[in-house]
C-alpha cells in the first residue's frame, strides 16, 4: 500500500475542484492506497505566502509532501495557469521533494482553451521539483462537474471514464513502484 497525499489548489471551500478530488481519493482508497488530505486554502494564508517553513501547518503540509509515495494534485485554471494557492505552495517547497515520487496533476477549468495548461504550466514545474514519474493528467471543464447534496460528483460518462483511467493508471504506477522498492 502505497502512501498519497491528495492536494487540492483551489482557494475555494465549495469547489468542484475540491469535490471531484475527495471522488477520486474513494477511488484510490479502493486500489489498497492510504489516502491523506491537503487542501492549501486551509493554511494560515500569511505564513502561507510568507514562505514561513517556521510556522507548524506549513511544516506539517511541507513533512506531508515529503514523506509520500505519490501525490495528486488538482487545481482550478485560472488565466491558462494553476492557482495561486498551489503556485505559494510549491514555491516553499524544498526544490527536489519530488524525487522518488509519483504524481497526478488534474486540473478543472471553464475552457476547453485551457486544456493544455497541465502540459505546459504544471508538468514543468513538477519536472523541476524531481517528480520522479509523472501520469498523464487530466483536464475536466467546470461544466462537466455536477455536486450533488450529499457532496459526490457525477460527471458525463466520457469525462468519468477519462478521469478513472488516470486514476487507474496512477494507482497502478505506484504499485508497480513499491514491487520495485523505487
């Protein structure tokens, strides 16, 4: 069983973002994975941006990147970029935590224009941090999201698919890792 930490980028309590995410974590719950939370809105948002390694929250989220196997990480687009909220937080991030780890990247967006900010905003960065394999991502529009009263999700069936492939594959990198003791 592999460890994942389940980081959500969105500065918004009621985000689809955040709830498609909490979906996905049953998901990979059910592939035998320990699934822990980290949603940025919910650091103290001045040692947040002040970089404050110091501050006991920001050094739980720091020792929690560290010390996981793989990490999925979904944010909304905002102007063909992730949010902030994630940018300030791997930016106080040592520059090589991502070494030895698997990572998702999914992203949530009201145009099909921002498709390719995975691609070319994200996936840099995580490459720079060392994340030793990074899975496809997945793209899903705001449209595509309905929460429902209880808090799940329900998507159309082509955007559910592609996102229980990524999920899948994802689960299936980290297990092929631990039976490599990489």
């Amino acid at each position: 069983m592999a460890a994942v930490l389940s980081v959500c980028g969105s500065p918004s309590a009621s985000s689809r973002t955040a709830h498609l995410l909490r979906q996905l974590d049953i998901r990979l719950a059910a592939h035998g994975h320990q699934v822990t939370h980290l949603d940025i809105r919910t650091l103290p948002p001045q040692a947040l941006f002040q970089a404050d390694t110091r501050h006991p929250a920001i050094a739980a989220a720091v020792r929690d990147v560290a010390h996981t196997d793989g990490i999925v990480i979904a944010t909304p687009i905002y102007k063909a970029a992730y949010s902030g909220a994630l940018k300030s937080l791997l930016d106080l991030l040592p520059q090589r935590v991502l070494t030895g780890k698997t990572v998702l990247p999914l992203a949530t967006g009201g145009s099909p224009a921002h498709v390719l900010a995975i691609d070319y905003a994200l996936r840099p960065v995580l490459n720079s941090m060392g994340a030793t394999h990074i899975v496809q991502g997945r793209f899903t529009l705001d449209e595509d999201i309905t929460v429902n009263e209880d808090g799940s999700v329900t998507l159309p069936p082509p955007a559910a698919d592609a996102l229980n492939r990524a999920i899948d594959q994802f689960a299936r990198t980290l297990h092929q890792m631990s039976a490599r003791g990489a």
